[in-house]
C-alpha cells in the first residue's frame, strides 16, 4: 500500500449497500460527513469522549470518530439519517425527544438518540438506571439530563406498547 | 487526522510480516486508546497493523483454563455467561470501563497493553494471577500478569511480540473477589481503584490477593496488606490495619485528575470496603 492510497470499501449504511474509496487513515465519521453527505453524525471531541458522533455498527453503539473507516468494510451502519421513516417522518425516540424537549442547541442530539436506539433494540423494558448507563457517553451541554431520559423513558414505553 | 497507512492482516504470520516490514508501525486492537494519541500528537506511527480480522483472536473458551482472546471487546466480557459466573470481579471491572461506545470496541488486550497504571482490566486479573500468553514469529511465552507492566506505557512485549491470550485457572470454591473504583463521575478514568480477593474457609483467610490501580506507575500488587490478611481469622482490626497499610503502601502522583494525599487516602478506604464486602460475600 502507498501512502495517500485510497482504498474501496463497501458496507451497509442505513439499509442500502454504499461503496467508497477512502484514505487508509480516514475515520468512519470523515467518510460519513465528507463523502457520503450524511452531516447528521456530529464530531464534538474527537476522543470517545462526547458520544456526539455515535453511530450504531452491527447493533452496537460506537464512537464513529475512533473508528477507522476500512474496519467498516462488510458491516451494517446505522446513522441518525437511518431512522426516519419512508415519508420523512420522525422515528419514535426523535418523536420523544421533540416532546420532551430534550433538546436545546441540537448538537448533542443525534448522538443521544443513536445511543438510545441500540439500548432500545436490545431491550425493551430498561430501569432509568439502564438509560443513564446506555447514556453514560453521551454529553449534553445545554439542558441537562432530565428531559432526556424522561424521552427515553416515553420511547421505550411506547416502544413496548408497539410489541 | 495525520495520515497512516492502516493494515487488516489475517494471520498473525502475516501481521509480524508487516511488523518486520514498516519500522515504526504499530499492532493496534480496538484503537481507543493509539487513534486518541496520534490525534493529539503523542504518537507518530507510519501505518497501523490491525489484528482485528485475525480469526480466532477475539473468542472466550471456558473450559478447564478460562482462555480470553486478547481481542475480545469489554463488551464481550461483559456479556459472557461463564466468566460472569466464574470470574464475576472481571465483569464488574468491565463495566466500570468507559462508556457503552468505548466497551463495544475496546478490548481486553489493549487495555493491558497500552500499560496504563490506571488499567480497569489489570486489577481484577493480577488478584486472579491470570497468566498472559505472548507470542512472536519464533517463540510462544506464558507469563504471570503482575510481570507484563514495566511503566506508564510500558510492557514487557518486545517490539514484535503479540499479546494474543489471557489465562485463567479456576479459582477455589470460597474465593470471593471484590472491584471498586473512584472516579469524578462514573464514565472517568480511575482516581483510585481496588481489587480484592479472599480465598477463604469460614472466618479464617486462606490467601488474599490485593491489588490497586492508578496509584503506582503500574497496576500494582499489594503483597504488604496481603500478608497481614493471610492466615488470620478475619476481624475489624485487620480491616483497618490493611487501610491503613494500604495507605502506606502505594506511591501514587499528582496530577490532571487527583493529588497524591487523596489517591493514598481513598486506596486505603477501598481496601477496607473491599476486604470488607469480600468478608460478607464469603458468610452469605
């Protein structure tokens, strides 16, 4: 491999295959934001440690801005862009969000619900510890935490009663 | 992000190929830790060796010896039915680690490797006297666990040596082991961190093993405290005797996260909470 290479890689993102030359020192979010237009995915720190980017791979919550990009290659990634439904309307958890204002500045946002669907996908009755838990990574500057697990709370309830 | 050329061997063969081939590069597990420091310059590899494809290296086998592939994600600790059952004290040390996002992809070997002093993992596994198995292209060594820290950020790996698996024998019946950890918030890097184990027949202690993070430049063994524990029917006065050993013991710093008084004071009171819980553990 030369440096400055670029490489192919192919992978799931939100349910349809994508494929994308990337730079073998590119980071998941790089590719996401840079490539494939999907700006929904936030960088705060850099580091793993504001949850802003979180990204879902293979059912599993993940900081998308420690990711290397080829490790993608063969894996199913949810953005939040992956979660509206077909005519643009808004998931359950966003739904929550936007009635529990759980939200101020936004930026926090994506990464927080993204956090909250895989809790969410893998279980379906979660303790408010749990959320706090699932939510652990994620920073918010702006409003706090209250309204936030309260909307992940209304999710899951809803969520459940859907079953 | 500085450019590096990044390598998904899958082989160890092949990785110590590549290893021999790029002077400089890196092995690299989850990234948690190597991606942070090449963001903020600490560190300058030319090309990352990812051991991430190599099969077999991320998989957990219980059988007489508990075998952990170093590449196992936090996660997987967290969620594996015998090592929750036979090695509790490793899971709960697990779930202290980081956030969701961080166990999902950070994994046992790298925690070990990147020789923090604060290491979550390294606790639980030097009161378990786990082994560590390292390989190279030529030789294949098993050492002890409390033998593989040299320093901040130094281990005895030789350069192309690969730390592939942890070993665990089981334990006696009557062992009981106990993790705790001070940090600001729950999500942070430990101030000061503590585990302990009992092997234990009735009141009287058997053996203990005592070992404390982030108050040494390694995970350190705390053969002092132990001593006094060893071999005594178990009382309130032993309890603080080996706080306040304890105490006297570690040769913590200050820095970003904590000084060196309260890093001394709080070892010793998770000693006692420990050995303490440990105790009640044992008599349940």
């Amino acid at each position: 491999m030369e440096p400055g290479m670029k490489i192919e890689i192919s992978f799931i993102l939100n349910g349809s295959e994508v494929k994308v030359s990337v730079h073998s020192h590119h980071r998941l979010i790089d590719v996401l934001r840079e490539q494939l237009g999907q700006t929904g995915t936030k960088e705060g720190c850099g580091e793993g440690e504001c949850g802003a980017c979180t990204v879902i791979i293979d059912g599993l919550a993940v900081n998308s801005c420690l990711y290397p990009a080829l490790e993608v290659e063969g894996k199913s990634v949810t953005t939040i862009e992956g979660l509206q439904g077909p005519k643009n309307e808004l998931s359950v958890i966003q739904q929550a969000f936007v009635e529990q204002g759980a939200i101020q500045c936004g930026f926090c946002t994506p990464g927080m619900i993204m956090s909250a669907k895989a809790l969410l996908d893998s279980t379906s009755d979660p303790s408010e510890e749990d959320i706090r838990d699932a939510l652990l990574g994620n920073l918010c500057r702006c409003t706090g935490y209250v309204q936030i697990v309260e909307a992940v709370k209304k999710a899951a309830a809803q969520l459940k009663g859907k079953q | 992000m500085k450019q590096f050329e990044y390598y998904k061997p899958l082989s160890l063969k092949e990785a110590w190929e590549l290893k021999k081939k790029i002077p400089g590069s890196l092995f690299i597990a989850g990234g948690t830790d190597v991606l942070v420091g090449i963001k903020n310059n600490e560190i300058h590899p030319p090309a990352l060796i990812s051991l991430r494809s190599i099969p077999g290296l991320n998989s957990i086998d219980t059988g007489e010896v508990t075998r952990i592939g170093a590449l196992a994600s936090i996660s997987d600790i967290i969620q594996n039915p015998e090592l929750r059952e036979d090695f509790p004290v490793l899971v709960e040390a697990a779930k202290s680690l980081g956030s969701v996002q961080i166990r999902n992809v950070a994994t046992i070997g790298g925690n070990l490797c990147n020789c923090s002093p604060c290491a979550d993992m390294a606790l639980p596994l030097l009161v378990m006297e786990a082994k560590v198995r390292l390989q190279t292209a030529k030789e294949k060594r098993e050492i002890p666990i409390d033998e593989f820290f040299k320093g901040p950020g130094e281990s005895c790996l030789a350069s192309h040596e690969i730390l592939t698996d942890i070993l665990l024998e089981p334990p006696p019946k009557n062992t009981k082991a106990v993790f705790m950890k001070k940090g600001r918030v729950k999500m942070d890097l430990a101030v000061a961190s503590v585990a302990v184990r009992l092997d234990m027949e009735g009141n009287k202690c058997l053996k203990a093993c005592i070992a404390a993070g982030s108050v040494a430049p390694v995970p350190l063994r705390l053969s002092k405290v132990e001593t006094v524990l060893e071999g005594a029917t178990l009382t309130q006065k032993h309890t603080v005797k080996a706080q306040r050993l304890a105490e006297d013991n570690v040769i913590p710093i200050t820095d970003i996260r904590s000084t060196e008084e309260y890093r001394r004071k709080m070892t010793g009171v998770l000693v006692k909470r420990a050995v303490e819980r440990a105790l009640e553990w044992s008599q349940a």
